[in-house]
C-alpha cells in the first residue's frame, strides 16, 4: 500500500513538472501583469471598481483579519513540525490563501460579479471584438467602450459551487510539506484558476461542455500559468480586489487574442512579452 501511494504521487509530481515546464513556454502568466497596465491606461475601465471598492476592501480586510487572529497560531503550530523553520512563513502563504479563497467566493457571488462582467465585456469592447459581446449583451453607440454596454442578454458566470471549495480543502494538506507542497498546491489551484477565468468568453462564444472541455485541454499549460499568476497576485491582502479586476482584463485580453486569432501554438499572442515590456 505504502509503495502504491508513493508511486502515484512520483508519477503526479512528474505530471506537474511537466505542466510547470509548459506553462512557462506558454508566456500565459504574461497577461495578468498586461492587465494590470492595460487598467491602469484607461480610466474608463476603472468605473465598475470604483462603484463596488468600499465594500469589497472592507470585505477583504475584514475575513482577512479574522483568518490571521484565528487560523494562524494553529496552522504555524502544526507546521512547527513538518516544515521546521520555515512554518512561520508556510503558514502565513496558506492564510493568505485561505483569505484569498474565502474572499473570492463571497465578493464574486455577493458583491462584484456583476462588476466583473461588465470589465471583461468593456475590454472587449475596447479591442474592437464587439460582435462577440453583442451575443452576450446589448450594446449602444458611442466612444466609450464601458458606455456602449447595455441590458446583459446572457447570465454571467456560473454561480459558486461547493465543488471548489471541496477541492481547495482537499489540496489543503499539501502546504503541510516544506516548501514542495506549497508549490504544488499553488500550481494545482492555478490549473483551476485559469480556465475559470474564461467562463465569460465560453459563454460568449456559445460553447457546450464538449467543446469548453477540448479548449481547456489544448490549452492546458497556457491556463494553469494564467491561473497561478492571477492566484499569486490575489493573495495579496488590500490589493486583492484591484487584481480581481486586473486579471479580469488580462483574461479578456487573452480572449481578445484568440478571437482574433492572434495566437500561437501555445495559445498565446506571439508578441506577448514584447507588448508587456513596451507596457512598462
């Protein structure tokens, strides 16, 4: 029994090497930090944040806060034992991801889905794919890519689940292996990640489970290094509200790619890092 576990996890870890090693070919991670430029150049994107950011942050802050006076002590403790030295610091990348999970599942489903739709069909918009939106919305006249969003005709978005949280708690056990495990459980929760943040552009572009399934699979490596980027940045405690919204553009920016067939046989634009350089 003892050696079929262990082969089963040297052969998932030769499976997330592998994984790891495409998903840095693919340049995906690139598109989060592009979103994060591409926000911060136009104002007009900044609307649906700025609508729900009081309440979002105090949300953010609040569970964050809660977690640390109560989950850390515990959680460091139990480390103590299987990461030696470094559990103050396993323990406190786990709360963070514990905050981060319990905020994105709240804030998403009660407070800023909507929010989200409306700027990933403003960044599609904006990039000149708006027959694309115009199956999912009504779109008006004007200049103002956030202006000529209208009346949502498709539902967005899937509303949560408890399926992921289950799978968060099932991978939970990995940070309790020094370093190797926090790793992996980041990179699993990035595999997830990434593919969620397309849902929009799957519904969109009309898509059965069928062929939503056959995308992500081709597409494997490019959205496990997406997910991990985007999972990264929101761990981040007060910023973890502004990088929902900036992996949301980066998201439909990588939609807009493909839509238009400007990409790669990773899945990604060709010139990726040179636009994120010129970005910057």
């Amino acid at each position: 029994m003892a050696d079929r576990v262990k082969e089963v996890a040297i052969g998932e870890a030769e499976r997330i090497k592998a994984l790891t090693s495409d998903a840095a070919r693919s340049g995906a991670y690139l598109y989060p930090l592009r979103g994060i430029y591409y926000f911060l150049a136009h104002r007009s994107l900044w609307k649906p944040l700025t609508s729900k950011l009081i309440p979002t942050m105090s949300l953010g802050l609040g569970i964050t806060a809660f977690m640390f006076v109560f989950t850390y002590l515990p959680q460091a403790a139990l480390m103590a034992f299987t990461n030696g030295p470094l559990a103050a610091v396993s323990a406190a990348l786990l709360v963070l991801s514990e905050s981060s999970t319990l905020f994105t599942i709240f804030s998403k489903t009660f407070l800023i889905q909507d929010a989200l739709v409306d700027t990933f069909d403003g960044v599609l918009v904006s990039k000149n794919t708006t027959e694309l939106v115009s199956g999912g919305r009504q779109i008006k006249a004007g200049s103002d890519p956030m202006a000529k969003l209208g009346k949502l005709v498709k539902t967005p978005f899937a509303k949560f689940t408890p399926s992921a949280l289950i799978r968060y708690f099932m991978y939970l056990p990995l940070n309790f292996i020094p370093v190797v495990g926090t790793v992996m459980f980041v990179i699993l929760q990035g595999r997830r990640a990434g593919p969620a943040a397309h849902q929009r552009y799957f519904q969109l572009k009309g898509w059965n489970d069928t062929q939503r399934q056959k995308h992500i699979e081709d597409n494997k490596a490019a959205y496990t290094s997406f997910g991990i980027a985007a999972i990264l940045l929101e761990l981040v405690p007060v910023g973890s509200i502004l990088f929902a919204f900036t992996n949301t553009v980066g998201a439909a920016l990588w939609a807009a790619d493909m839509e238009k067939g400007n990409v790669n046989e990773h899945g990604t634009a060709p010139n990726l890092r040179e636009q994120v350089q010129k970005a910057e």
